[in-house]
C-alpha cells in the first residue's frame, strides 16, 4: 500500500485536495500541492499553516513526477496532458477516497448511482445521526473525507461516491454498497462507452466479503443485468417499486405503503414520506434497508422518513412572483435527472436547460416536453444540440448565456399557476464553477424580479 519512500503529490487545491493533504501532513508525507488554477485564500492559508509546499496556475510535472504516488481530483479527465505523463511514469494515481481508506479505521456506508445518490447519503445520514450513532458524511457532499478522518474519530461514514472517484480506487472497501440506479451520464469521460461507465460505478462492491451488503435497485434494468454476469461476495438486500422482494424492500402498490424486509418487517405509508415521488419511494427504501441493516430502531427509522428535508438544488422550491412558481433543480446534471424533474411538474412549464453537454440523448426526454414544457430557454455558450432535439416540440425556444437574462425571460414566457424550472441535464462548468454555483445564481435572479 505505502512504500518507504513517502513523497505525494495532490492534483486540485479545492475540498478534497486540502483534505488530502492535512491527512497526508499527519502520516508524515512529502506534500506538493499543485492547481491549475487559481488556489482560493482559506486553502492557501490551510497550506501554509500545515507547511505544505503548493503552486497554482500551473503543474510542475518535473515537480509531480518525483512523486511516490498521486492523488488527482475527481474534475480532471484522464486525457489531460499531466495525467496522460503520470501514466507513462507509471506512478500510481488514486483517489482522496482511497487515500484516506488507508487510514479509515470506520465502518462505510457507500453509495454510487448516476441518480438520487446524494439525496440517499442525506437521508442514511440524517437517520443515523437521529438514532445517536457517530457518524460523518463525506465523498461529493459534507466536509472532505480525508480531513475527517485525519481531525475526527467517527464509528461510521456515509460516502457519495461518483464514478470518478471509484474510478481511482482500488483497495478501498465498502461495508454496506448502495446502487441506485445506472443511466448514461458522463459519457464524455467513458469515450461514449456505457460499459466503461457502468463497470466503473461497480468498483463500488470490490473487495466486498461475505460479512459485507450490496442494496441495489431491481427495477433497474442494467443493474439486474449486471448482477446476474457477476460473481456477488456480498449479502444482497434489493429494494423495487414493482415486485415484492423477500429480503429487502419494496413498494406494495395496492396498500401504498413501503415495506422493508430487514430484522423483522417495517411498513410505512407513502403519504408518511417526507419525499414525494416515485424516485423518492426508491431513495426512501435504499436508506430504510441500510438503516435496519444496522438495526436501527423501526420508530427512529420512520420518524427519519417523516421529517427529512431534502437537499439544496434538487427541486428545490425558491419562490412563487405574481403566481409563477420558480423550482431550483440545479443538480441535474444528466439527462434521467432532468426526467424525474419534468416528470413531477403538474403545471405548464418554462424550461431552463443546457451547459456542458456529456454525451446527453435528448430524444428520452421528447414526450415530456411535448406534454409539459410550453418554452425553452437554452442556457449556455453551445445550445445547437438542445436547439435542434426540440426545435418542433414547444411553442417557442429562446438562447441565452446569462442566468439573470434566463430567469427574466421566464419570468416574461410564464403565466399565473406555472412554472419555472431550472433543470439543465447538463454540467455546469461553461457558465459556473459548479452546479451549486448555478443554482444560487438562479435563486439570486429570481429573488431581484
């Protein structure tokens, strides 16, 4: 795992990468930090005072190249020229997450899913924090893994893995392994091959034993698929809205009613549910077996059901102006987001859409268009894909490249009693720094009408 030689190199000064290097500082590691980019004051300041050597606005590969091993920020792509010569070096190139699995002594609670895998990790989080149990959240939400486990002495985590974070791991190893679902997402980074894609997100159940759980959705068509070619170590627990599962859980359709099959039968009525929706019973029963796998009280484990409040920018409602409902969903960045996005709008709605395009097939999203969308408002420096798949399907479709221009134009195109959407299934990395970036910009925007 870790040589005699101790120099590291950390690629990207943001959450992560100043998480790793805290940790790597107190395992007594030769830190070189370097970003392309600019490194912002409260990190610099953190390097300094841990007495880290760092650059920004550049990578010094003669620099990063005497390095015993590398940890890269999930944002960088593999074809990037420095990643492209750590390989020829052949110098190991890992994740923060493995990184700090090195010296995690806590028990994991992991979930990956091209959807619905932050809004799990809330709420597992949200029921083991309410039944007292010593728990972090890290991954892609919550404060940086490795500087929790450097700083912090937690009994369990719970971690959202995305794909290119397992894509670095390789000895890490998940106790409990959640799979929400596997829809094409990030295609750009797979060289638009969903296998690539799909193999990656099942690095999540590697180094799995017999003593360890794999919940995973049965309904997903891939998933069942996938399950069936590989040779599963794990306990498996599968959650369904459709059939009923014999240990795990499922919906009964007939009693609305959620029921999970873990140390003794718990059931619970949908209306009781603090997320509506059919996606949301999915989220809600991944989180429930999880919880009784660790035999978390039934009555702790209904009541973390009842009161959850969801995360910011997934269908998050910011205000309602003359009667025009505006919805914050600025984390859709994938096609089947969006989808559950539309899919839950009862009102006639304006669409915000678009930024980085990963690959996206927006034919899947046509007949909710046609039903539900009324204009389209393209928001991004590249609208020619978005503007070509639905340029027959609304009654007008407008480009924009700022957020304060798209909102006014919601605003204009919308009436009393509709709606106002912000979902634009794809990254945001064009216009914005991030998705949350995104959405408080539209949140902002809204606000000022």
């Amino acid at each position: 795992m870790i040589g005699t030689n101790k120099n590291i190199s950390i690629l990207g000064a943001k959450e992560s990468g100043i998480g790793t290097a805290i940790l790597a500082k107190k395992e007594n590691w030769t830190v070189f930090v370097s970003d392309l980019g600019k490194i912002k004051t409260k990190f610099k300041n953190t390097l300094k005072k841990i007495n880290v050597e760092w650059e920004e606005g550049q990578h010094n590969i003669e620099r990063i190249l005497k390095s015993d091993i590398i940890v890269k920020s999930p944002g960088i792509p593999d074809n990037s020229k420095t990643i492209i010569q750590i390989k020829a070096a052949k110098i190991k190139i890992i994740s923060e997450i493995e990184f700090a699995g090195y010296y995690n002594n806590a028990k994991t609670i992991c979930i990956t899913g091209s959807n619905g895998k932050t809004t799990t990790a809330m709420l597992i989080y949200h029921i083991l924090k309410k039944a007292n149990m010593n728990v972090g959240l890290a991954g892609n939400i919550g404060k940086s893994f490795a500087k929790q486990v450097a700083e912090e002495n937690f009994d369990w985590y719970v971690l959202e893995l995305s794909s290119f974070q397992l894509d670095y791991m390789t000895k890490f190893k998940a106790d409990i392994a959640i799979i929400m679902n596997i829809t094409p997402d990030h295609l750009d980074r797979y060289e638009y091959n969903m296998q690539n894609y799909i193999d990656s997100k099942f690095r999540i159940i590697q180094n799995q034993t017999k003593d360890d759980w794999l919940i995973f959705n049965y309904d997903d068509p891939i998933i069942e698929k996938e399950i069936g070619q590989r040779k599963i170590k794990s306990k498996v627990a599968p959650f369904s809205l459709r059939k009923k599962i014999k240990v795990g859980g499922y919906l009964n359709n007939k009693e609305k009613q959620i029921i999970i099959n873990i140390n003794e039968n718990l059931n619970m009525s949908i209306h009781n549910l603090a997320l509506k929706g059919r996606h949301n019973a999915q989220n809600s029963l991944a989180s429930g077996i999880a919880s009784r796998i660790l035999e978390i009280r039934k009555s702790t484990v209904r009541e973390s059901l009842g009161d959850f409040v969801n995360v910011e920018h997934r269908l998050e409602f910011v205000a309602k102006v003359h009667g025009i409902e505006f919805i914050n969903d600025s984390k859709a960045t994938n096609i089947n987001s969006t989808w559950f996005a539309l899919e839950s709008m009862e009102n006639k709605t304006v669409w915000i859409v678009g930024g980085v395009d990963k690959g996206n097939d927006y034919e899947e999203l046509t007949k909710l268009v046609e039903d539900k969308v009324k204009t389209i408002i393209c928001l991004g420096k590249e609208n020619k894909k978005i503007m070509d798949a639905f340029q027959d399907k609304t009654e007008k479709m407008i480009q924009t490249t700022s957020m304060i221009e798209a909102v006014a134009y919601g605003y204009r195109f919308a009436k009393k009693g509709e709606t106002v959407l912000l979902s634009p299934a794809c990254a945001s990395f064009d216009l914005f720094e991030n998705y949350e970036e995104r959405g408080n910009e539209f949140k902002k925007a809204v606000r000022s009408l």
